[in-house]
C-alpha cells in the first residue's frame, strides 16, 4: 500500500522545480529519500530490499567479532562506544553488540539515523541505544567502533556532463526528465561524512568498517537506481515510494579518510572479507546447533559470499585511528 504522502513529495518537487527552474539530481535524491526512509517499511521479505544483515545473524556477528578483536588488541580501552550510521531495523547492531558480548566488550550503542520510523524500529533490537542526527553530537571521550552498511549508497549524488555541468531535473510532459548525459558522479555529503569520522578516529581512537556495493576504483557514468518490491525500477518516477541509491566511491571514500589522518584498510570485496572473517566455521557451528536449519544457513552464506550474489560487488573498507592495530580480514 502506498502512503498518501508519497503524492506530496512528489507535488513538492514539482512546486520547488516551478518556483526555482530545474533542480539537481542530489537534491531530488535527498528529496526523494528523505520522504522514503521515513514514510516507508523498506528492508527485509515484506519492504522493498534486502540487506545482509537480515540475510543471516552471521553477517553482524562476524562484523561484532571484529570489533572486538580490534578492541582486545588495542588494550581493552574502558569507556567505547559502538557507533553505527543508518542502522535500518536495527539487526545488524544486535547481532554485532550480542557478539562483542561474548568477548567482554560493552559498549554503549550510539545510532545515527534521521528517520523517526527507522529509530522506532531501532529501538525494539536495541533498547538500550542513543540516537543521534549527525556525527556531530556523538560522544567524544573514548575511541569510536563504528559500523555504516548500506549507508552511503543511500546518500544522494551529484550528476556532471562530460562538460563539467551539473545535471538537473525538471518536470516536463507530465513526468520528471533528467537533462543531458552523465559522465561523472560524486557524493560530497558521502566525503564530508568520512571526513568527519576519520578526525574523529584520529582525535579519539577507534575503527570504522564501511560495506556496501560500489566500485574500488573511480568510475565514470550513471550508477542512480532505484529499486521497488526487489526489482528494478524507474528512478524519475514516483519519488519517495521508492529506494534511491548509487554506487559507492570507495576510492574518493578511502582518499577523503587518508587526507584526514586515518589509515586506510581495502576495500576488499565483501565475499573474502566474509571468509576471512571465518564466515564457514560461523555457519557450521549454527548448522550443527540446529539441523534442520542447515539448509538455510547455507543458502545464506552463499547469498553474503558467492561472486554472482552479494560476495564481489559489495566491499568492505576499514579506517583505524594511527596506533590502532591491522584490522582483520584485508591481508
Ligand atoms: N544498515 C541497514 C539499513 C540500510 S538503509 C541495513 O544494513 O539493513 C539506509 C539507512 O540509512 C536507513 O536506516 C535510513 O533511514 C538511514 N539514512 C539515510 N540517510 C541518512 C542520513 N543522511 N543520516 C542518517 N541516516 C540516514
């Protein structure tokens, strides 16, 4: 069923194109996705994606696991913090803090996330959180363990032609019309985010793991999709009803995260990083736990590892503070 207030999103674009001429592709992504996240029941079976961590409980506790062993070797600093950005239902920050339990690390969970449906939901896997709207408010007395999957995809980008214009919407024939050609993306609030977070590692210690799907090396060209009920589907039409994203810059990511201190781990593609992690034993020690479950678990695994699913598109990137310990998984 579609929420009513889909049709005013898309009256206020159309009001704000009248008023002002063509507006940019960021603004109508972050439009569009700030609508969405909030008026929409969006991740697992019944919403329009899914995202690893509701694939299996694997994929955070092997992402808690390590944190942990970060944190072990880094002395077992006292006062952490668990930081995630866009926590979606809130799965992967149980699964992860429920792991990190079990190697006597507690932290207090820190939630970045501007939609008051996704907080509510968050609330119900992690009662105990604090939400924030930004990086800015996050605590600043101890190192930082943050976690971002499927974050930054979500953030909006701007278009360029191969003549360096930005490129812009409008409304035209009844429908909304991106003018001209794409030749180049970039994701300024992407980069200012990890800009942020890697001063923040370096002012206080920490690590930070980014997974998501996108290229490792610059791209050129159009990668905005969008994506209704697990298909495909028309990025111009109905904005607000459905989800926005494009492919990450893990290279501008990485750059960003260097020229502001941190150092810079991957990315790796998410299928080894998995593996390494020891995603197998994981996944055999559920099997065992419960028979008659191995099926599934193992459909799991190969949707979060294998190369034609979620195992080579998707990549892992981690920034540690200067004096952390390597991080596991990117030799
Ligand atoms: N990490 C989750 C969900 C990814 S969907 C998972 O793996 O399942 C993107 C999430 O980011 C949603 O919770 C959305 O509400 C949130 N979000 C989108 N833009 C945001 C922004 N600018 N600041 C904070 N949260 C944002």
């Amino acid at each position: 069923m579609k929420p009513p207030a889909d049709q005013d999103v898309a009256g206020r674009i159309r009001q704000r194109i009248e008023v002002q001429g063509p507006i940019a592709v960021a603004e109508y992504m972050a439009m569009a996705n700030a609508h969405y996240y909030a008026h929409h029941d969006v991740i697992g079976v019944a919403g329009d994606f899914t995202t690893a961590p509701e694939i299996s409980q694997m994929f955070g506790e092997l992402i808690g696991i390590w944190l942990a062993d970060l944190w072990v070797r880094a002395g077992r600093p006292a006062r952490v913090h668990y930081v995630e950005l866009g926590p979606g239902r809130g799965t992967l920050a149980r699964d992860a803090l429920r792991a990190m339990a079990g190697a006597g690390l507690c932290p207090q969970a820190e939630l970045v996330e501007t939609s008051a449906r996704m907080r509510s939901r968050q609330a119900e896997a992690v009662p105990d959180a604090r939400w924030h709207d930004q990086l800015a408010t996050l605590p600043d007395d101890g190192p930082l363990l943050v976690v971002a999957n499927e974050f930054f995809d979500a953030l909006p980008v701007r278009q360029f032609d191969s003549s360096g214009r930005e490129l812009r919407v409008t409304w035209e024939g009844g429908r909304f019309v991106r003018e001209g050609v794409v030749h180049q993306e970039s994701s300024p609030e992407s980069l200012d985010i990890v800009r942020v977070l890697a001063q923040r590692l370096v002012a206080q210690g920490g690590a930070a793991l980014i997974v998501d799907y996108g290229h490792s090396r610059p791209g050129t060209g159009d990668t905005l999709q969008a994506v209704s009920r697990h298909v495909y589907a028309d990025p111009w039409q109905e904005p607000g009803g459905r989800d926005l994203t494009a492919h990450v810059d893990f290279h501008a990511l990485a750059t960003a995260a260097r020229s502001a201190g941190a150092i810079v781990h991957g990315p790796v593609p998410q299928g080894a990083w998995l593996e390494a992690m020891g995603i197998r034993v994981r996944a055999a020690a559920l099997a065992k736990a419960s028979q008659e479950r191995a099926e599934e678990i193992a459909a799991a695994r190969g949707r979060l590892t294998d190369a034609d699913q979620m195992g080579r598109l998707f990549k892992v990137l981690a920034l540690t503070a200067p004096g952390w310990p390597d991080p596991a998984g990117f030799r």
